[in-house]
C-alpha cells in the first residue's frame, strides 16, 4: 500500500481503537485514531490520502450520519463501516452510501485488512485521475462542436461510415473529422479514444466546453 496513505479509525471505544492502530501498524500501515465523528471533521485533510473505518454506533454523530455528511461536503473518502451489531437496515444504508465494506465485530483481521487495501487503492486511483483530469480537459476542449458530435459516435461504436451517413456528409469529410478527432485527443485509434473517454468521464468533471474556433 502507498505509503502516503493514511487509515483513519472513528470509534468511541479505546480497546477498539488501540486494537485496530496495532493491527495496522504491524501491517506496515499509518493510522491515526479518533474517538469520536466530531473529533474526526476536526482533523481531517482532505488531501490526505487513504480511508476511514467507521464505526457505525457512537454517541453525538453516528457512523452513518458521518458517512452522509461526507457525502453531502463532496469529500469522497471511501468507508469500511464496522460494527457489534449488524441489523440489516444499517447495512443497506451504509452500503447504499457506497461503503467499500460492513464488516461486524469481532473482526477477521484479514478480512478488515482486505477491504482496507482495497478501499485505498480506490481513493488513490481517484486522486491519480483528479491530478490529470486538467491535462484531459486540455485535450477534450481542442475539439469543435463538430468534433465533439464525431467522437461521441466513435465512442458509440460507429463505423466512418455510419458517422457520415448520421451527419449527411460525405465519407471523406467524416474520415476527415475521425482523423482530427484522434490527432487532437493524441490516441492511435477507437480503442484507445474509448479508454480515454472513460477516463475523462471518471474524473467527474463538466463535460468540455466545445471549441467554437473553428467550424464543421
């Protein structure tokens, strides 16, 4: 796991919390513990990388209250929830909050560290697209109105052909278009033009103001 990445544990009970930072840390992990929801918002940096493991029952803020409250700031921190009492409903909700994980107590240790790798390979792939989504959307506004209506297509899976019978043009003009399209976005081909696109995508960012520069 990347050393710069950070579990973070929330959990009103001191066993519990020195527990979970021991496991971690003879695992190679950094921890950090808090006893409570509050105590986390405190603290917490956003542009720290890692993932939180939640408890879901604690006095003031519940762990699923945190959980929404994150949610509603735009902080996609991923959630292991864990839990001594796994009623179905809390479950559905975490899960349904997109939760990596609901793991009830005791804890498997392999089970939690499992889950805990996984959730920070998610929150470093997501930082690793935010990082480059700039350099994407550089690329992404080069394209005119005209463009941006031919890569859709090629996304689509559309031949040259059927692009310019779709546009009422001739099949040079839509080679043409393809030919731009691809130059621009600086792939080899659809494949790679498909892959770029859902990378794009996955930064969540607006879509790409077309370039009105030039014309069709």
């Amino acid at each position: 796991m990347d050393p710069r990445a950070t579990v973070f544990i929330v959990d009103d009970d001191p066993g519990a919390r020195r527990s979970l930072g021991w496991l971690l840390e003879s695992h190679g992990l950094k921890a950090e513990t808090y006893a409570s929801a509050a105590a986390f918002l405190e603290a917490y940096d956003p542009n720290k990388a890692g993932c939180l493991v939640l408890d879901v029952r604690m006095p003031g803020m519940s762990g699923l209250e945190l959980q929404e409250l994150l949610t509603a700031r735009h902080i996609p921190l991923p959630v292991i929830f864990i839990t001594a009492y796994g009623d179905v409903p809390s479950c559905v909700r975490a899960m349904k909050g997109g939760a990596v994980d609901f793991i009830e107590k005791p804890i498997d240790d392999r089970i939690l560290l499992k889950a805990i790798r996984r959730a920070v390979e998610e929150d470093l792939q997501r930082r690793r697209l935010e990082e480059k989504a700039p350099q994407l959307k550089a690329r992404f506004d080069l394209l005119t109105p005209r463009e941006t209506e031919v890569m859709e297509l090629l996304f689509a899976g559309r031949s040259v052909k059927r692009i310019a019978s779709h546009l009422g043009v001739s099949f040079q003009t839509a080679a043409k278009h393809r030919t731009r399209v691809l130059e621009k976005l600086q792939v080899q081909n659809e494949a790679e033009l498909v892959r770029l696109v859902l990378r794009y995508r996955a930064t969540n960012l607006p879509p790409a103001a077309p370039n009105t520069s030039s014309g069709s």
